[in-house]
C-alpha cells in the first residue's frame, strides 16, 4: 500500500512539474515572440550614380541592461553593397511624440520618395513613388527606427509601453536600440550620426549625451525643426517666452500670404527686421505687462499689424499676445481660409470663421493619404515585409498610451520646473570637444519656430568654441521642409557637407 501512494505521490509530482514547465514554455512562447527581418535588392540613383543596397526591414529583439528582453524594435535599414566598416552610419526617427519614421523615410531619408503637389492638397490613389535623388545614401548607411508603440515596435516579457512612453523612457530605449543595432551588424567603429525630426530633437539632446556616458561618441546630431524647451511652444499663462518667439515666423507667414504693407521683396531681410523689433521692442513691452502706457501699446500694437498682418485692434483687444492657433484663424479669416501649423504656406477651409481656434491643419490634410498609403505600399511590397505585420504609423491609439513629461534634471522644490533637453545638449557639447550638431529650420514652420531655436541655443552656457559647433540652416518651407523640392535639394547638400565636415581629421 505505502508503495502503491509513494508511486501515486510521484506520478502526481510529475504531472504537476510537467504541467507547470508546459505552462510556462507557453506563456514564455506567448509573451516573447521571435524577432523577424526581411531582407531586399534596393538601388538608388543619385547625381546620376546608381548605387545598390540591401535594404533589411523587421525588428531586433530588444534587451535591458541584464539582458532581459524588452521589445522588439522596428526598423529599416540600408547598407550600401560592399560599403564597409568605416562607412558612416544615420539613425533616424521622428518626433510626436508617438510618431513612426515614415515621414522622414520616405520625404527625404530613403531611397523613394513620395510625390506631393506641394504646398497643394494632393489627389487621392493612385501616388506617386520615385527615385529620391536628394537622399543621403551615397555618403551614409541609413537606419529607420520606430519607437516603441510606433511601427512594427511592441513591447515584450514583463515589459509594457509605459516602460518606454516618457522622455527618460524613451531616451534610454532608443539609446540602446542604437548600441545594441551597432553590435549587432559589427558598426561598432563606424562614423554614427543621430537625425530626429521635431520632438526627436527633443529626444537626440537627451540621446547623444546618454551615449556619450555609455562610450559611445557621436560624430554628428542633426535637428530637422528643433525644439529643446518647451515652454517655447506652451503659451503658458504669465510665461512670455511662447509668444516672442512665435512673433518672427508669424511675419514669415503674412509676408509669403501677402498681407504686409510695402513687402519688401527679400524674405530673409524682413525676418532679420523682425527680429531686432521683437528684442528691442515687442519683448520689452510684454514685461511691463499692464504697466505699459497706452502710448507705447498703441504703438507696438501697430508695428505687429504691420508685420503680421493682424489688425493693431486685434493685437490691443488681446493685450499684444496672440497664440498660434488664434493666428491660424485670424491671418485669412475674411477668405474663410485657415494657415497651416506645420507649414504655414498651407492654406485650407475654415470651417468655423468665429472660432479663435483652429480645427484642422490644412498641411498635415493634404500630405498625410499620400505619404501612408505610398509608404504602406512599399513597405509590404519592395521591401518584403509581411503583410500579417501591423505597421503602426503613430503610438495614439495604443491602448494606455500617455507620455511622461518627468525629465532627470528638470524638478526643482519638488516640481517639474521646465521641460527641456538643453541641459543634455549642454553636458555633451562641454565633455566631447569633436561633436558637431546641425540644426534645419523652416522659416514657415508654426509647429517648432525658428525664433524658439535660436533662444535656446543663445542661452547655452558655454564658451564661443562650443557654440561654434552648432550649425543653423534655413529653408523656405515648414516643418517638413522637403516637401518643398527647392528645401529637399538644400537639405541633401547641407547634411552631406556637415557629414562630410565631421569626417575630416
């Protein structure tokens, strides 16, 4: 009988044991899928040379620093054939944040382009993809990565989105995709450059410091349509900073809509008129607040009608502060036409002409079909990519989806007293004397103002030989400025000259 149960006791031990360990290989298989990479022939024609690539599209099994896997982690990457060890490598991503690299892939980054009818709404199906012969892949390999949330990139094991969705998150997720991706396909002594596209250079301030503390020196940052502090875009009540940087690409707005009396003929000219009223008057008056005298608030009030094309009542009426979304409005408000916010020289319906707000953003209507539905397109079909993926072109409908503003560095007293990556950008540029950074701004661009770019570099506290090292190109265009074709070209050749620059012993 004592045999009998002690072989009943086993039998059971072992059915319990075997359960167990198939319950766990299957939560295990449930919880960690498999990475996948698919792999093409891509060729790009550029200055009349054909150049061929292996273009690499998937994922990469993403780990912690205890090498615990996290996530797997979107990207499309393209290696010139034969191209080498020494060859330069680009990491690129977009902003949002929750935005995928889609914008940048395919405007300006990859091989193809999408054709827009710039600065014109676009017809619907079928579009037009082309050879990007403004792309950058004769000087560099080129990486598109997507955040977490964002693309083919989910999080896995114990890991959930908010362990990547938050400045800090995001800094450190995307930093080690970088180190991990550089090891993983031997690039390790490569020239490594970082690109980020609006808030992505909020991200690559905190990223090229995080891997600079990592060992990994950068030879190059790129800023497409910057933006370090937020208070620059916060019009936040009692805070001036909002709308004196706004004021300059509000004027380069009204100038390309022909709402400025006696237009002078050279934009650049008139910004740079703008500028010295904006510091030595505009600034000055919004400090008195309601010190001001009427002498002095009907005047500058007339000077701003003068440069932005919004009547001096309006400007009194509002106390000489107009938020953005209230200019979208007001500029074409008698055309019942509203101006875009990532490119001003966008114009659409205003479907409410008393609202002081906006509704929509003409530029990001009229692009936004073309560029998904081209780059869904290539993505499952010259690239290889299985359609049972789910490429997510932003992380907002993601269930739990929130951002984390919280930044090491920026609470004082208890509170998060600013919301910037300066301090990173800061820190970088004083312990790597060799880093370069090139910042591209678009003058039309009322996403992420020029003029907030120029305060936040002008109030880095470092000596004239680091500050040096900061490049500022200009365009004619807004936030995505290579939708302009003229832009595009001079964007190729600026970051080609700034790659080739930091390459020079």
């Amino acid at each position: 009988m004592y045999l009998v149960s002690r072989l009943r006791l086993v039998f059971l031990f072992t059915f319990i044991s075997t359960f167990t360990f198939a319950q766990e290989k299957a939560h295990e298989s449930k919880e960690l899928p498999k990475a996948q990479v698919f792999e093409s022939k891509q060729t790009v024609t550029i200055d009349g040379k054909v150049i061929n690539l292996q273009a690499k599209a998937g994922t990469l099994e993403l780990k912690d620093e205890n090498n615990k896997p996290i996530a797997l982690f979107g990207f499309t990457a393209y290696f010139k054939e034969n191209g080498g060890k020494n060859r330069p490598i680009v990491f690129a991503y977009n902003g949002g944040p929750g935005s995928s690299s889609y914008w940048l892939h395919m405007g300006i980054m990859g091989p193809k382009r999408i054709v827009v009818d710039d600065p014109n709404y676009n017809q619907g199906a079928p579009y037009q993809l082309v050879n990007n012969e403004f792309s950058i892949l004769d000087v560099a390999d080129v990486v598109m990565m997507d955040p977490v949330g964002t693309g083919l990139s989910v999080p896995i094991g114990d890991a959930t989105g908010k362990d990547f969705w938050g400045v800090d998150q995001d800094i450190r997720s995307v930093s080690l995709f970088i180190m991990q991706f550089l090891k993983a396909h031997d690039r390790l002594n490569s020239p490594k450059y970082i690109l980020g596209e609006s808030y992505g250079t909020f991200r690559n301030a905190g990223v090229m410091n995080y891997l600079l503390n990592k060992g990994y020196a950068l030879n190059g940052v790129i800023m497409v349509s910057a933006v370090f502090d937020l208070r620059s875009l916060f019009f936040a009540p009692n805070e001036d900073l909002s709308y004196i940087v706004y004021l300059p690409t509000m004027a380069a707005t009204a100038w390309y809509h022909n709402k400025i009396e006696r237009k002078q003929s050279d934009l650049y000219a008139f910004v740079e008129e703008v500028r010295g009223f904006t510091e030595n008057h505009y600034m000055p008056a919004l400090f008195k607040g309601n010190r001001i005298s009427d002498t002095e608030k009907n005047q500058v009030a007339a000077s701003l009608e003068s440069y932005t094309g919004v009547s001096a009542d309006i400007w009194k009426r509002a106390d000489l502060k107009i938020t953005a979304g209230e200019f979208f409005q007001e500029l074409l408000r008698d055309e019942k036409n509203t101006v875009g916010r990532l490119d001003s020289r966008y114009k659409g319906i205003n479907i409410d002409p008393m609202s002081m707000d906006s509704f929509t953003d003409p530029q990001s209507d009229a692009i936004s079909p073309a560029y998904t539905m081209g780059f869904l397109d290539y993505f499952h079909g010259a690239l290889g990519v299985s359609k049972d993926l789910l490429y997510a072109t932003s992380a907002y409908s993601k269930e739990g989806f929130k951002w984390d503003w919280k930044h090491q560095g920026n609470n004082f007293w208890g509170a998060d007293a600013a919301v910037t990556t300066v301090p990173d950008m800061t820190e970088a540029l004083s312990k790597d004397p060799n880093v370069k950074i090139l910042i591209m701004n678009g003058y039309y661009d009322l996403a992420t103002v020029f003029y907030g770019v120029e305060h936040s570099i002008s109030h880095i506290d470092l000596p004239k030989s680091a500050t040096d090292r900061i490049i500022m190109e200009y365009y004619e265009a807004g936030h995505m400025m290579y939708t302009h074709l003229p832009s595009a070209k001079k964007f190729r050749e600026d970051l080609k000259a700034f790659i080739e620059d930091t390459l020079r012993k």
